[in-house]
C-alpha cells in the first residue's frame, strides 16, 4: 500500500494491479486514503456484471428520429423529400427491426426504384445511407 502526502494538497494513493496503474487523490487523512485504496482494491477484484443492452432498434422509430433530426437542422425541401421516401420505406420495412433488414431486401428495393431512373435510384442510395450513417452515429458515439 503506497499511501503518500503531496504538500499543500493531501493525501493520495498509488498501486498497479495487473500492470495497470490505479490511483485516488486529495484526501484529508491518510486514513481517508487507506480506506479507499481497500475499497478500490475490492472493486477491482470482484468487477461489476454488466448487463447487455440491447443495440437493435425498429426501423420505424429510426426513420423518425432521422425525420425529427431534418427537421431541426436541415432545409424544408429536403425535410418533405426526405418525408417521402420515409413513407416508401416504412410501407415496405417499417414493421422489421434494422437487424432484420438485410443487404439484399435494400438492394431489390434500389433496382426496382432504378427502373422509374437512375437518377431515382442514386437519390434513394444517398438517403438510406445518410439514415443508417445517422443510426450509426448516434448511438456509437
């Protein structure tokens, strides 16, 4: 146990565990100090159970959240364009979740848009990615 005294601040300790550094700082004993390195220790040697939260979100409530973010940030033109294509999507993929939706179901659906023009078809692309690209964004950052 390495408790120690920095002048003019307090009481702090120090230990490595495992080849990783652990610390506490600025208590007022060194009581205070040795309690808790002991507490941390014990922390450290039964570590939390972290339960697994789940990462699959409905496809509809993502086209919202990405329908309420344009609205906020981005232009009307885009926002009612934007809207569009939404209920396209929705009519199709709106009762599976973003993990049921597949590669493939996206690609049938960019080839069928592809035969009104492929102007059409790019503009779809763009679209969906920007979703999944907001998905990804927001809740991995």
């Amino acid at each position: 146990m390495s408790c120690y005294l920095v002048k003019g601040k307090g009481w702090r300790f120090d230990f490595i565990l495992k080849s990783k550094r652990h610390t506490g700082t600025w208590f007022r004993t060194k009581k205070e100090a040795n309690q808790a390195e002991a507490r941390k220790r014990e922390e450290l040697a039964r570590p939390r159970i972290v339960s697994e939260i789940p990462t699959d979100m409905g496809f509809l409530e993502l086209v919202n959240m990405r329908l309420d973010h344009v609205k906020a940030y981005k232009s009307d033109r885009y926002y009612i364009e934007y809207g569009y294509m939404a209920k396209r999507w929705l009519a199709r993929w709106g009762h599976l979740t973003c993990g049921e939706l597949h590669q493939r179901q996206l690609e049938d659906f960019i080839l069928e848009r592809s035969s009104v023009s492929a102007c059409t078809a790019n503009k779809e692309i763009r679209y969906l990615r920007s979703l999944f690209n907001y998905g990804i964004n927001t809740f991995i950052d």
